[in-house]
C-alpha cells in the first residue's frame, strides 16, 4: 500500500486541506491500514513540491482529528482513526444538541438543521 496524493494548486481549497482531507479518506476507507507509516513532513512536501510548513499544518490538524498518531523519532502513523473519530462526532453532536436546546428549538428543528448541514455537506 503506497500514500496516492493529487493536488490541485488551482482549486479553492488550500494545498494543506487538500492534503488533510486526502490523507484522511485513505485511512478512514483502509487503503491505508492503521499502522502505515506516513512520509516524514519534509519528505512528502518535496515530493509534492510544497513548503514544509503546509504539510506540518496538514499532519497536526489530522492529528488533533485523531487519523495520525506521531511516535517520536518513529516517525508519524495512521491510527484507529474510526474511534477517534466516531468519539469525535459523539461529543460534537452532544454539543450541538446542547446549544440547540438552550436557543430553544425543538427536537424537530434541531434535526431539521442537522439534515440540512449533512444535505449540504454530502449531497442529496
């Protein structure tokens, strides 16, 4: 199994979401297993043509999700990411529910606002 990356330098979004969002997909479908060794920042930017710094940021930000693990000298691994990150949503949703209970929705709006985030953000 090899790290298969394709960036776009003319789109939208910035290299380092590319990159994180890329990463983050490979490991959550498995086609990289937890375990896989990741490049090492300076590595991949050269490999990818981008500064150091924009794959530092991609790596920390997969990091606080919870996808990479960076073991020290080691090196830096994709980790169990589907707890992480079903913890992850567990206690943002517990929040959103929170909040949406405090401006006063009810459930049916508060789900109603959830479907429509969700429509928005996967499609139909």
């Amino acid at each position: 199994m090899t790290l298969k990356l394709a960036l776009e330098p003319d789109a939208a979004t910035p290299p380092y979401e590319q990159l994180r969002a890329q990463i983050a997909e490979q490991a959550r479908t498995g086609r990289l297993p937890v375990g896989y060794k990741l490049p090492t920042v300076r590595g991949l930017a050269q490999d990818l043509g981008l500064a150091a710094n924009t794959v530092a940021k991609a790596y920390r930000a997969l990091e606080t999700d919870g996808v990479i693990e960076t073991r020290g000298r080691a090196g830096t691994f994709v980790a169990a990411a589907g707890d992480a990150a079903e913890r992850h949503a567990a206690a943002a949703a517990a929040a959103y529910a929170r909040e949406a209970h405090r401006l006063g929705l009810t459930r049916a709006q508060a789900q109603a606002a959830v479907t429509d985030a969700l429509r928005a953000t996967y499609g139909s």
